[in-house]
C-alpha cells in the first residue's frame, strides 16, 4: 500500500516530436514527418533514392535560403513554406 504505478501512454517519437516547438521549417518537418512515417516500407536500396525525392525539394526551397541567410545575419528565419 501507498506506491502506485504512474500510468504512462507511450506515444512514438515521431508523434512527440511534432508537439516541441522548433525552429526548423515546416516543409523540413513536413519532409522528416513522412520519410519516418514511410520508411518501414523500404528495401534499402530504395530507402536513399526514396529521401532524396522527399527532402530534395526542401533543399532547394525559398525557405532552405531564409533559413541560410538567417544564420548568417543571427536571426530568426521567417518560414513562408515555400
């Protein structure tokens, strides 16, 4: 008597690490969210191909130069999602 057992819902990491508030852009977590959500599905000769084609466009993204030239000024990005 006395001690109990804190009941604790396990939830993915994947789903707790869209709750954190984070500096990244959303077309970043956006492309991370469905890279891990579909990755299980993939041999691993597609697993690189199959990322390149999801975060690719990231990369080149009018958000990916905001997040650059905010480095390098010290500043906060503005994410626009383009």
């Amino acid at each position: 008597m006395g001690t109990s057992n804190r009941g604790v819902i396990r939830r993915s990491s994947l789903s707790r690490c869209t709750e954190v508030n984070t500096p990244n852009g959303p077309l970043a977590l956006t492309a991370t969210k469905t890279i891990l959500q579909q990755q299980r599905d993939w041999d691993e000769g597609e697993f690189w191909a199959k990322q390149g084609e999801i975060a690719g466009p990231v990369m080149t993204s009018e958000d990916a130069q905001e997040g650059a030239k905010a480095f390098a000024e010290k500043r906060d990005p503005v994410w626009q999602g383009k």
